[in-house]
C-alpha cells in the first residue's frame, strides 16, 4: 500500500471534504476512474490512428492464412514447444 501526502489549497481541501472526497475508498475510486477513462482515450486514439493509415481490406484467403497462422502458434506454445 502507498501513502500519498499532498498539498491543496485550504478552500479546495475545504469544499472536497464537504463533498465526502476525502472519505475512504473516494480518492481510490476516482483514481481508478480516470485510469479508465485514459485507457478508453488511448484505445479510441489508436483505433483513429489505424483508421487513418487506410490498409487495403483483406482478401478472404489472407484472414484464413492468419487465423490459420494463430493456430498454429496456438498448438505450439500448447504443446511446449
């Protein structure tokens, strides 16, 4: 476990005490909260990235030679080899 010492201003430290911010498990969960929301943010970048690099579509073949190739790595590391 971690603890965190940090300062606020009185007024800011004031009004999130009010609002129960300081309670157990408060600063936990908005912690949790925005590391979530940074991951949804990073997920909706990189699916824009991908979407702006504009590959060719995928022939039917070329997507049966990957799934193929998965499996094949799947029943590899499966096997222990």
């Amino acid at each position: 476990m971690t603890t965190l010492t940090f300062e606020l201003p009185d007024e800011l430290a004031e009004e999130a005490r009010s609002r129960g911010l300081f309670a157990p498990g408060a600063i936990e969960a908005m912690i949790r909260d925005t590391l979530r929301r940074s991951a949804m943010a990073d997920l909706f970048d990189a699916a824009d990235k991908l979407a702006a690099a504009e590959f060719p579509p995928l022939t039917m073949a070329e997507i049966q030679d990957e799934v193929n190739a998965v499996r094949m790595e799947r029943r590899r590391r499966a096997s222990g080899a």
